[in-house]
C-alpha cells in the first residue's frame, strides 16, 4: 500500500558516544538535552516544593527552620522559573521550530550549543550554593532583604550570576529563533500558514529580547549595591527599594507569558490533530499571541498593588490587567471551538490538552480578581495568589508540556508512550494538581500570608494546608509515572511510523527519529495544513486511504 | 493523627471570600469580590460546561466525521465583544466601589482626635486617631499620637508592640513605616494590606466595629522568622483606651526613668 514517502537514504545509525552529545551542534540533539536537563531541574524543584508541603503538612511543625525554609522558597522559584519552564520551551522550540518550518537546521547551530551549555552553566552556579549557603530572599529578591546588610552569603550573589547566564542563554536562544523563523521557512509558508506553535515560539523570543536586559540591568545594579559602593536601591543614602521591583516585574510579567505562550502554541497544534479539524480562528489565535505579548509589557504593576504606588497607576494597570483578559479568553473559546463538532480522539496528550484548558480558564478567572486592586489589598501575598499563579504556570505551561512529551515523542523517539499509563499519569497529576492548589484559594482568603514557614494551629489553616500537602504527593507520583512511562518506553515501546497521529505540520513528513538532515526533499507548503494536502495528493493519486502508525487504536474503543 | 485534623472544625477558615466584618473598608472590598465572584462563576459554568460537553459529545466513537469548519468572524468578534463587556462591568463597580474603601468615614465615639497630615487618608470632619505603626524584624511597633517622625522619642508618646490597642467605632489612620526591610501591613478583617517600605509612607484605615481581637501577620517575606510576624488589634471601649493609653504612658515613663537613674549610677561608678 502506497505510503507518505519519506527518508529513503541510508543512514549509518551508529550508537552515539557522549563526546557527540557535548559537542553537537545539530538542534535535534540540543532540544533532547534542553529537554532531559530542564526535566532533571524540574525534578529538584518538585523535590523542594515537596519538602515545603511537608513542613506545612501541620501546624507548629519543627522539621524545617526558617532558613531553610526560605532558601528552598527561594530555590524553588528560581529553579522553575529560570531553569524548567522558560528553557524547556526552548528544548521544544530547538527539537520543532526547524522541522515545522521545514527547515534542516537553526541559523547559527553553534550559538545553539552555546545556549545550551550556559544554561547547564547557570543551573550548576546556582545549585553549588547547596553546598555552603543558597539564597533566601526569594526568586524576587526585593531589596533590602537581598542586600549585602540583610543577605550577606554569597548564595544571593549566586542568583544574581544564575539569572545573568540563564538570562544570555535565553536572549542568544531567542535571537536564533527569530533568525531562523524569519530567514528559514519552506517555500511556499508564508506567514498566514506559519504553524501556531512557531508562531508562539517567535513572540516568546520577541518577549525574551524585550524582557531580559531589564532583569539584566537590574541585577547588575544590585550587584553593584552589595559589593561596589552603589546605592540604587539602599533607602538611607535616598536609594528606592520599589525601583528594583518597578525593574524586576517589568521583566517577572512578560516572563509570565514568556512561559505560557509556547504552551499556548502546544495547545494549538494538538487540539487540531486529535479533534480531526482544522484549529477553528487561526488568525484570531495568532493575532491574541502578538496582542498578549504587547500587553504584557504593559502590566508589571499589578505585582505592586500594596507597595508605595499613586492610586491612578494602579488604576490604569487594573485596565491593563483586564485588558490582557480579552486575547487570552479568546484562545480559550478558540480552543473550545476547534473541540466544538469535531471527532476526537481520545489520546493522552489530548487529555492534558483539555486539562489545560480546564484549569487555566480557572487561572484566568482568579486574575481578574487579582487585577482589582482594592481586592488584591486582600488577596496580594497571600495563599490566594500562590493558587492563581500554579493554576496560570502550571495549566498553562506544565500541561502543555506533558502534553507535547505525549505528542511528540513518537517523533523524537520512533516509538509511542505507552497510553494506559499517560492516562494514569494524567488523572493523578490532575487530581492532585487540583487538591493541591484549590484549598490554597481558601487559605488566602483565610488570611494565611505566602512563605511563611509554620503557623498557629487556631487559625483555621491546617486541614487545608493537609490537603494542599496530600494532593502535592499525588501530583509528584503523577509526574513520576509519565518519566517511568518515558523511560521504559525508549526501550519497550511500540514502533511509530513517520506520522502516527496523522499530523497537519511537516515534521510528520520525514522519518521518526528525523535523519541529521531532517528532510531530504522539503515540500512546497499549499496551506496552514501541509501533511494533510500530502496525504490528500498521495489519496487522489493512488485511490488508497493514508493509514497511520497507530493513530486507528484509538477509534475502536 | 490526619483524621482527627480532617475532623476537627475549621475555626475562622473562609471557603468562599475574603475576611471581613471588623471595618467598613475590609466589609467593602468583600461585597466587591462577592460581586466579582457571581460574574467569575458564571463564566466558569459557561467555559467548563462546554468544554466538558465537548469532549464528552464530540468523541470519535460518536462521531465519526469532524465538521471541517475554519472559524466564524462573527462568532469571534461577539465572544471578544462579550468579554470587553463583562469587563467595563466589573470596571464601573470598582471605581463606584472605591470611594468607600479607600476615603475613612467620620468617627462616631466620642474621644478627644487627633488631627492629620496633609498626605494622610482623612474622614470628612478630619477628626481621627493617627497610629504610627512601624515594621523591623520581626515585630511591628506602634506608637500613639500623629507626631510619626523622629521626634516621637522626645515627645515620650506612648508605644506598644505587637498588639495594637484601639477605640471602636474610630476612624483609626496608620501611619507606616519600615526601619529595615520590605514588611507588609496586614490584618484581614480590618482591610487591605499595605506595604511598608523603607524610605517611604504609607498610609492605611480602619474603623473597628466591634470590640474584640483581631490576628494579622507581616505578608511580605522579611527573613527567617517572617512566619512570626505577627499582629494583635485589640479593640475597646474607648473609656477603657484612654486608661490603658495613660498607664501604658505612665509604664514606659517610669521605665524610663529606672534605665536612667541606672545609667547615672553606673557612670558614676566608671563601668559606662
């Protein structure tokens, strides 16, 4: 039976030595190694999330101090932010970007590395800390408390040089991308049928060059501060402490977004294939990613609504807050839409697909709460936003990239996830998330106030915070399940086929794993959907219904 | 042990909004999130509801053929409409909303004021108590009277720590201030949080109404021990506030004058 004609050329497949992982430049590669690092990250952050969850497992409890309570705090946010979720969309982006465009590599492969390998570099400077003093002024690190009076350890100086090395890392990465989306797309893909990830991947780089040399300068003058004579942010010689959160959440809220739009770009490219329809409101879809990234500029202050600010800015950055609520509420209802009369298939990345959904509209919905500022006087700093933001990053960015480990791995691998256990993995992590992070609403608005280390057993806080605890343990063993799944599936897995799921973008077209070369021949592109007009052609051609690798196991349930 | 902790009642836990009931302004803000929460649960209804129905509807094994639809411009435009519209609601009833929670009303109880500075929140008659509450690690100090500069040392006005004492049915103005770190200003059913930071002056209000004890804590991360933090406002009759105001003022003075008639004496004896 005719097939999808793909990679014919020998290739010599010899076992690959550890030298050829350090010094490839081939993005394939790198995107497995960003991958495999920020999942080795996320590890050591869920570890010191759990440690937290412990300690406020009861009240009055004496397993931590407030040092080290305060570091793994500390520890936990700089590891997600900095060193998981901001680079593992990196590793999707290297591993697809250039197939989906159809390309054979990224523009500069050798900065590729580059980034790489000062990330790796970043994530060893900040977790050496562990071996004398991490910081504890948390992944803000608001002056003073971060200053060298109140936090005289090298470990803040760490943070400091973790964020400069993540920071180059991502502002290189970013630039390769944009290089490579601008100058490197197949004949034929204009930018009305760039794939939607790609387009996610453009603006988080456009964000990143936006964002980061801010952060940059910020640091950098908080270095100065603590080891050179400055004083851009010591109160007694006329300094201003809200400069630096004015610096740092110019770049914290664009972050925010840098995180979730790639997720938002997963979302887009798995609901079309697994609802077997085209992703309803293309435009709409990519024009809310251009129009959140140009918003997210313009509302770091909500992160200030308690500090020394004029009540008028903090009008104008509630407007700005709401507005941001307009483009994100249309990807949703776009994502409903493309559900909307379609023929779904039941697979486990669309499972963490409509769990995105699910639990990021609730995050949506918590923010504007959130963006009135008279009632984020109540809720600022408090459970309440610990729970919105989890329900934002974790939904909108975690989900999506379990949802793309589902998706792609067949492509990256050659061989499927075993489904019995992604769906196990799914309801635990789902279930858990949810029994984690709900009860953490109530919490806030209990009155309990974020990073505290313990609290009285009368204030009403210790079933929730048990709950909070258990569901945090049910979540972990959900991640767990889907590495053992990933693990064991290298090995045992069942052979996909070039395009298993019958996908709609290119880099279905070539062989699971790609050859170095990615493609030999690369297609002309025709439409947004350019596997389906190939499979299309090859059925008018030869009279024979395409099969795919797999994808038919689940019609018959 | 986690059964009898699932079991035991959960005191003074809120499920569905925030705390409030001790002061106008925290009451103010909870019927605003109530608000906000009605609009909130309607869009989550509507959201999750086809979202669900969807996916439950929409299966392969029920449907066989997806209906190969692009989008619908007007479908787009009015869910775009919809949720500006949702949103200038929610913006009109917090703007009606905010004169109420951030302007103090008149004091009903009838005590001697003081009077206010110009950049402080002041009720319509101007008559209100200035506190001068000021954050360090890691306690909260308050000293009572509007002088909130450095002269209230030599003014010898009275101060207290960790628990605030206060007049029901007063407009009490805070006056914050932080000699250290960042901390932030907060007990819930009194009304927003506020920052206090180093370098600058915020301002907060209340008016207690009821006498009775209240519970907050420092909500911005200030060191270790930011877990105790905490904050007591002890409200009272406003009899029983000038007589503790007055014996908290003849203590310290007494106080006072024992470390200097100490330090006079070890001076003398040469060890100072």
């Amino acid at each position: 039976m005719p097939q999808v004609v793909t990679d014919t050329v020998f290739v010599p497949r010899r076992r690959l030595r550890w030298i050829d992982w350090v010094t490839t430049t081939d993005h394939k590669r790198i995107g497995i190694m960003y991958l495999v690092l920020t999942f080795v990250f996320f590890i050591l952050g869920g570890v010191e999330a759990l440690l937290m969850r412990v300690q406020l497992s009861v009240p009055s409890n004496t397993l931590l101090s407030g040092e080290h309570y305060n570091e793994l705090l500390t520890m936990h946010g700089t590891t997600m932010v900095f060193l998981f979720v901001v680079p593992v969309m990196a590793g999707f982006g290297n591993y697809f970007v250039p197939l989906m465009i159809g390309a054979r590599d990224m523009a500069f492969p050798r900065l590729n590395a580059l980034s790489f390998w000062l990330l790796l570099f970043g994530g060893v400077v900040f977790y050496a800390t562990l071996f004398w003093q991490p910081p504890e002024a948390g992944w803000w690190s608001y002056p003073p408390l971060s200053s060298i009076q109140f936090s005289p350890s090298g470990g803040q100086d760490a943070w400091i040089f973790l964020i400069h090395l993540t920071g180059i890392s991502s502002l290189l990465g970013a630039i390769n991308f944009y290089a490579t989306i601008a100058n490197m797309r197949a004949p034929g893909m204009s930018w009305g049928r760039l794939p939607l990830f790609v387009w996610a991947i453009l603006v988080y780089a456009i964000l990143l060059i936006i964002a980061l040399p801010v952060v940059a300068a910020a640091v950098t003058m908080l270095l100065a501060d603590r080891h050179f004579g400055t004083h851009f942010f010591d109160p007694v010689a006329h300094g201003s402490p809200v400069l630096w959160q004015h610096l740092f959440w110019f770049f914290g809220h664009p972050e925010v977004y840098i995180m979730v739009l790639p997720g938002f770009g997963i979302i887009s490219e798995v609901i079309p294939v697994f609802s077997r329809k085209p992703i309803f409101g293309y435009k709409a879809v990519a024009a809310s990613t251009a129009v959140i990234a140009f918003l997210a500029t313009l509302v770091w202050a909500h992160h200030m609504f308690a500090s020394p600010v004029p009540i008028v800015v903090l009008g104008f950055f509630m407007l700005s807050s709401f507005l941001i609520g307009i483009p994100t509420g249309v990807k949703i209802f776009n994502w409903i839409a493309t559900l909307w009369r379609g023929s779904i298939l039941p697979t486990t990345a669309l499972y963490f697909c409509v769990g995105m959904i699910a639990i990021f509209t609730v995050g949506g919905i918590t923010g504007i709460f959130l963006a009135v500022f008279p009632v984020d006087w109540q809720l600022n700093d408090t459970y309440f936003v610990v729970a919105h933001f989890h329900y934002t990053i974790f939904g909108g960015a975690i989900f999506p990239v379990f949802a793309g480990i589902y998706y792609w791995f067949p492509k990256m691998s050659g061989r499927f996830l075993n489904e019995r256990l992604g769906k196990i993995s799914f309801w635990l992590v789902f279930i858990g998330f949810n029994a984690t992070f709900l009860v953490q609403h109530a919490l806030g608005l209990s009155g309990m106030p974020r990073r505290i280390y313990t609290y009285e057993p009368n204030l009403g806080w210790s079933t929730y915070n048990l709950i909070s605890t258990i569901g945090a343990f049910m979540l972990g063993v959900g991640v767990l399940v889907t590495i053992v799944n990933v693990a064991r599936s290298l090995k045992v897995g069942a052979i996909a086929g070039p395009d298993p799921w019958k996908g709609n973008t290119l880099e279905w077209f070539t062989t699971s794993p790609p050859p170095p070369n990615n493609f030999d021949v690369i297609p002309r592109v025709r439409s947004l959907e350019p596997m389906r007009d190939i499979r299309r052609q090859i059925e008018r051609q030869t009279g024979a219904t395409q099969k795919t690798g797999g994808g038919e196991r689940f019609l018959r349930a | 042990m986690g059964c009898t902790l699932l079991l035991a009642p959960v005191a003074s836990a809120n499920f569905i909004g925030p705390k409030a009931g001790g002061s106008p302004n925290a009451n103010q803000i909870s019927s605003l999130y109530h608000i906000i929460l009605y609009i909130a649960a309607f869009v989550f209804v509507v959201v999750e509801g086809t979202l669900l129905y969807s996916v439950v509807k929409f299966r392969a094994k029920r449907v066989r053929h997806a209906a190969q639809i692009h989008g619908n411009t007007r479908l787009e435009v009015g869910w775009t409409v919809a949720a500006a519209l949702i949103l200038v609601a929610i913006t009109v009833v917090t703007f009606v909303k905010l004169p109420s929670i951030i302007t103090p009303p008149n004091s009903s109880a009838a005590i001697s004021y003081q009077s206010a500075s110009v950049n402080e929140p002041t009720p319509p008659n101007g008559k209100q108590l200035t506190i001068c509450v000021t954050g360090r690690q890691f306690i909260w100090m308050y000293s009572y009277g509007a002088a909130c500069d450095k002269h209230r040392w030599d003014a010898k006005l009275p101060y207290s720590y960790q628990q605030m004492v206060v007049p029901v049915h007063t407009t009490v103005v805070l006056v914050i201030q932080s000699i250290d770190v960042i901390h932030s200003w907060w007990v819930p059913a009194l009304g927003g949080k506020v920052d206090a930071v180093p370098g600058y002056t915020t301002y907060t209000w209340f008016k207690a109404l009821h006498t009775g004890l209240f519970h907050g804590q420092c909500a911005q991360l200030c060191g270790r021990q930011h877990a105790f933090m905490t904050a007591q406002v002890k409200v009272v009759a406003p009899g029983q506030y000038a007589a503790w105001l007055k014996q908290q003022g003849v203590a310290i003075n007494a106080a006072n004058d024992q470390v200097g008639t100490l330090r006079q004496m070890l001076t003398r004896e040469g060890q100072l």
